[in-house]
C-alpha cells in the first residue's frame, strides 16, 4: 500500500468512521512488530486511498509495551452524507489484510487470499438484532422494519397513507420511538405518514460498542441515509433534545425535500448553556472521562432512568420498562454516554464543529415553517433556548407552552401535543407530499 498525508482540511471536511478495532494487536508479537517497521511507527496514524478516491487510515495505540498494542482501522466519509457501498468498503479492508500478510514474515499473502475465497460475500441484510416482548405490543403495536445505513441496521415505524407528508418524529437521549406512541394514531388518521426512527446505538437499532462511531455526523447521516433510503419527498421533522440538531442537520443535507420543522425543548447553537449542562451535579460528572464509564454503563444510571424520573405524569411499571428494556444488555448504551460527552460547551468540544455548521446554514431554512413547542419546566432546555432559537428563527411560530410536563414533553403531553402538530401542519403544508 502506498501511504499518504491528508491535509488538515480534508480531514475536516470527512467523518472518521470505525471500521475494525484490535484490541490486541500484540496478542502474536510478530505481526505487531512488523506492522511497526513498516509504517515507521509504533502509534500515530498512517493513511492511503482506497482505489474508489475514499480515505482510510490504521491507527496504532502504544500501551508500554515495547510494540503497537491496539489498531483502529478509519474510513474517512463525506461529513454529513451515508458511507460508500459495502462492497467498496470490503475492498479496502481486504487490501489492509493482505498488506498485513505481506508485511509479517509468518504470515502468507496467499493463504489470506485462499480464506476470502472461502469466506465469500458477507450479504448486508438489515434484519433486526432482537425481537420484541410480548407486553409490548400493549403499547407499541406497529410493526418494526429496519434498514441498512452506513453499515447498521437502523430501525422505525412507518405507518399511514404513503402519499401523505413524511413526519419523522425524531427523540433523543436515552429514549426510541416510544417516546412518541401517543402521537402514531392521530397523524395517521389525519392523513400523513408517521415514521419513528431509531436513532443508531439506541431502540432496536443496532448498538455499536465504540463510542467513535456515534458522533453527531455519524446520526445526521443515518438519518439522512434513512431519508434516502425511504425516498422521502416533502418531510417534516419533529425533533426533541438531539432529535433537534440532528434532525436539522440531516434536513439540511436535502434541503429540497424538506417541508416543515416542528421544534421542541432542543437547542441549535452553541451560544445558549443553562444551569443544568454547567452544573458538575449531576451533568459535568457523570460524563467525565473514566467517571462516565462507571455511571452509564455500569449502573446505566441515564438508560434505565431518563424519562421514567422526569415523568410529570406517572408512569406504570410497564411504560418504565417500555424505555428500559431495550439497554438491558450489558454494555449496550454506549450512545448515552456519547451524547452528553458530545455536547458542546466551549470552543473545540467534540460537537462544536458540527452544531457550528449547523446554526451557519439556519438561515436557509428561512422559508420553512417552523413552530417552537415548549415545556417551560424543563431544566435541561428552560425557555432561554425557546428564546434564541425564536431569535435564530424569527419565523418561527411560538414557543407554544406546555405546563404540566417536563424535559420529554411528549410522554407529559402527547395528545395535545400532537393535535397542535397536526393543526400546524394542515395549516402550512397540507397531508399530501408533492
């Protein structure tokens, strides 16, 4: 392979997306070894183009050792846009592993060669990772389909007239479509076409276990493969906590389609920050580094709570279980540690760049309606973020209030919620998609 050096803008301009993690690159010290000689490092990054133009990088970790202990294997993407093709990506990668025969004296290149003819194509068939509980369907009766992006299986719903407008009713920390049960049957049954994503890492999609590969750019491009994968024409979003920002920045990506945007207790900028997310009781300390590994996914102490004790209502045990039951696998809510870690306080935060390019392009949206829907109780997003983004959106209708409810209004109020969504949008686009 023939090794590259990237500017520092392309690599700005490109989401680096986990492809293969070795945890125990040195398990046989030989190939370790060999692999150090032939980059001419023993941590640090090494780059090559794939012969499709796309970036890939092997990054070597250096734990003491005396040799590379961990390798990380990037594809580097478009930002905002789905990954290449698998085959393309399975190219790559079938190029790095012969390299690596080649490079390690017991290691043979053709006995690599002879075991992808054996292995042959792997199909990429975006069937569900689990099925659903019984009790569920009590509650959440529609059917779960899924499809394949950037490599996962992302789940939804997606019910009603396929001619009516898309609503992609968009959740975000630690919750999944059932966030948003109340609001299925009247969209439906007013005419439009209700689709709940699962955001990747968290419902029944699937759950990666390398916090790398759930970045904001990574969600807004899943979703943004969802939109195309569904063919969606003239969709509107309904975005809550990270279903705002990246449900926008998804939008953005396909401004063309995009019809209408339904706003509520979210944030798009980064010059708004509440008491909550600059108070270390709990926020700053139960994402810190190390800290935050113990707190979300020993004690799941976001996934296994989150709504269930903010609920202004009262839940039964049931609906308790409804959000909980699918990070009840060890390890599987890797997506609520990210998130909060994602955040961005301060210049140079791993979300800033993204929610930087975000609040930059609002004004293109300027002819969208867009309606503000607010739970002035909430303390993670108070009516201050209702505030700027009225100022960021002036034609914005609202902040519409909703007492009585807390951070996820749509389990507080979802019926009278959803009746002001279904007003709003036979008032601004209608039921039918052009």
């Amino acid at each position: 392979m023939k090794f590259i050096v990237p500017t520092a803008e392309e690599l700005s301009s490109l989401r680096a997306d986990p492809l293969l993690w070795e945890q125990e690159l040195d398990c046989r010290p030989e190939v370790a070894e060999a692999i150090e000689k032939a980059t001419g490092m023993r941590a640090g990054r090494v780059y090559w183009r794939s012969p499709y133009g796309h970036l890939y990088a092997l990054e070597l970790a250096d734990l003491g050792r005396g040799r590379p202990s961990m390798a990380m294997v990037y594809g580097h993407w478009d930002r905002y846009e789905p990954r290449p093709p698998e085959h393309q990506i399975d190219e790559a990668l079938e190029e790095l592993i012969v390299w690596v025969a080649e490079v390690t004296p017991d290691l043979n290149p053709d006995d690599v060669m002879w075991t992808l003819a054996q292995a042959g194509l792997r199909p990429w068939w975006p069937g569900l990772h689990r099925g659903r509980p019984p009790w569920l369907g009590k509650y959440f009766p529609w059917e779960q389909k899924a499809v394949r992006v950037n490599g996962r299986a992302m789940s939804y719903i997606d019910e009603g007239d396929p001619q009516g407008h898309p609503v992609l009713l968009l959740s975000g920390n630690p919750t999944w479509g059932f966030l948003y049960r109340d609001f299925i049957a009247p969209l439906t049954q007013a005419g439009f076409r209700a689709i709940a994503p699962d955001w990747v890492g968290c419902g029944y999609s699937d759950h990666p276990r390398v916090d790398a590969a759930l970045t904001m750019a990574h969600h807004i491009s899943d979703l943004v493969g969802l939109m195309d994968a569904l063919k969606l024409r003239g969709f509107v979003v309904v975005g809550q906590d990270w279903g705002g920002p990246q449900g926008v920045g998804a939008a953005l990506q396909r401004l063309e389609r995009f019809s209408a945007l339904v706003l509520m207790n979210t944030w798009l900028y980064t010059d708004c920050m509440g008491a909550f997310h600059a108070s270390p009781r709990p926020w700053t300390t139960w994402h810190a580094p190390i800290i935050g590994q113990f707190f979300s996914k020993r004690l799941k102490v976001v996934s296994h709570h989150g709504p269930s004790i903010t609920s202004r209502r009262g839940m039964t045990e049931e609906e308790i279980q409804g959000y909980h039951h699918v990070f009840d696998e060890p390890d599987s809510d890797h997506v609520c540690l990210t998130w909060p870690r994602t955040i961005p306080l301060k210049e140079g935060d791993r979300g800033w760049a993204d929610m930087k390019a975000i609040e930059r392009r609002l004004p293109e949206i300027a002819g969208i309606p867009t309606v503000l829907l607010w739970a002035p109780e909430d303390m993670v997003f108070p009516i201050e973020y209702a505030n700027r983004l009225k100022e960021l959106l002036p034609h914005a209708e609202g902040p519409i209030l909703f007492d009585k409810s807390g951070h996820f209004l749509q389990d507080d109020r979802g019926p009278d919620l959803v009746r002001t969504i279904v007003d709003f949008l036979n008032r601004t686009v209608g039921k039918t998609a052009g």
